[in-house]
C-alpha cells in the first residue's frame, strides 16, 4: 500500500508550507478564516476546517492556494471525488511547487479510487516535473520525488500481482473446465461399458440356435437313441424328472350299462348252452316217401 505514513507526513508539511506564506498580506478577517481552518486541520477537526476555508474562498474569490487546502481536508474527510475537483483546480496554478504538489494528491485521490494505471501516471508526472525544476535541490521537493517514486514503484508491483492472480484464477478455470470434462468423458464411457455389459447378457440368455440348439433339446428331451433311465442318471439329482403314480381310470355310466348288458347277454347265452346240453340226443327220422 501507498507508504501512508510519509503522505500524511508529506501532506501536512504542504499545508503548514503554504498556509504560512498564505496568511502573510492579508487582511485580519480573511487571515483569522485561514488560521482557524488550519488549528481545526491539524486537530482533525475536518468539516470545521472545511467550513473555514469554504468562507475564505468566497470572500477572496478562486485562488489555487485554497483549492489545495479543501482539497486536502476533503481527502482527509473520505471525499475522494470533491478533492480530486479541488486539486485539479490547483494544478493550474502559476506556481511550479503547488502544481507537482496537487499532481502528487492527485494520484492519492486517484489510487484511493482504485484507479492504479491513472494515478501510476500522475506519480510519474510528479517525477518528470521535479527533474525538469531548477530548483531541485530543494529538500522538500526532494522528498516529494522520492514518495513518488515509492507509490509508482509499489502500484507496479500490485498489478504484476493483480495480473498473476487473475492469470491463476483463469489457469484454474480452464483446470476445473478440463477436469469436468474429463470426469464428463469417463461417466459416458462407464455408462458405455455397462450398457455392453447388458447387451451381452442378453445375448448369453438367448437360446443357441442350429447345432446347438438342437444339442440343448436333446440334452432336455433326451435322445431317441437313449434310454429314459440313462437320460435320468446324466441329471443332478435335484433335477431328475419324477415319475407320477398312475390313477385308477374312471368308468362312465354309458360304460357301465353297456358292460352290463354284454354280462346279462353272456349269462343268457350260458344258460341257453347248458339246456340243450341237458335235452336227449335224437337222431333225425329219415322219412320214407
């Protein structure tokens, strides 16, 4: 993260810098505005300090020294938007020094927005126009360069990180796409697999058809050639046929009068032999003409 320590440092240096050469040739009201704003600012009294420099600012019209100022305190309020207003006005002052100063908040603002290419470049902007100041051995521009350099420096490295971690997160998914496809790709092939598997057994319990069919009947039915006792004793016990006692045949009634008949007929007949059996023998008369 920005060193936050060395801006807060570097922030409150400006303010105390500019407010003093500020208060110098103006009148008392407007000075009493500026001072009392800037006692609330270094109190963190923040929206006092606001209202203070807000009255100074409509009493002495658009000077970029104020939109420093209320740029600033809106920072510290969490404002981000309203500051970066604020120092963007500042940065069109004639002022060299307040304009790398505002260009340096600016990149805050903007990081604290989470914009890191934009505020990467204002920090590098910083860099760029303190180089190009006569003045460089100025102690305090000085140490404004070196926090720029820190921010850039550190927002680089954030987003190689951010970028690392956004590569990760797609090597990842394309993992977890692959591996769901290939978990895809074995789950068909198991249900393939089992699908064969009860393809072929129902074939196995199909019966055999030509030769062997004819093989199964014969071993079922048993062969002409075979007796019934030897088709038996090739069996498992369990599965040898059993022989059902015979029952007694039914007679039906029209049977029955009929056979009854035939015996009163016979009985008949018996009697009959035995009475000529019994009459004399006669010789048949001859008969004399």
């Amino acid at each position: 993260m920005i060193h936050e320590q060395k801006r807060n440092g570097i922030i409150c240096l400006f303010l105390s810098l500019f407010l003093g050469v500020l208060s110098i040739g103006w009148i008392d009201p407007l000075a009493n505005k500026v001072k009392r704003g800037n006692s609330f600012y270094h109190d963190g009294r923040y929206d006092e300090a606001l209202d203070n420099y807000i009255n100074a600012q409509i009493n002495s019209g658009d000077k970029p020294q104020l939109d420093f100022n209320i740029g600033s305190t809106q920072y510290k309020r969490g404002r981000y938007a309203e500051a970066g207003e604020s120092f963007e006005k500042a940065m069109g002052s004639d002022d060299p020094k307040l304009r790398v100063k505002s260009g340096f908040n600016m990149g805050n603002v903007l990081y604290r927005q989470g914009k890191l290419k934009e505020a990467q470049e204002f920090y590098q902007k910083t860099i760029d126009a303190i180089d190009e100041m006569e003045s460089f051995n100025d102690h305090e521009l000085d140490m404004l360069k070196n926090d720029a350099k820190f921010n850039y420096e550190f927002i680089d490295r954030k987003l190689k990180e951010e970028q690392n971690q956004q590569n990760q997160q797609n090597q990842d998914q394309e993992n977890q796409q692959q591996q769901k496809e290939e978990d895809q790709e074995n789950e068909d092939q198991e249900n393939r697999d089992e699908q064969s598997e009860e393809e072929q057994g129902q074939q196995g319990d199909e019966e055999p058809s030509g030769q062997d069919n004819r093989e199964t009947e014969e071993k079922e039915e048993g062969h002409p050639n075979q007796s019934r006792k030897d088709n038996e004793e090739g069996w498992p016990p369990e599965q040898q046929p059993q022989r059902l006692p015979e029952e007694p045949r039914q007679m039906s009634r029209e049977e029955a009068e009929r056979l009854l008949d035939a015996l009163n007929q016979s009985e008949k007949e018996a009697r009959a032999r035995r009475r000529d059996a019994q009459r004399p023998q006669h010789r048949p008369v001859e008969k004399d003409w």
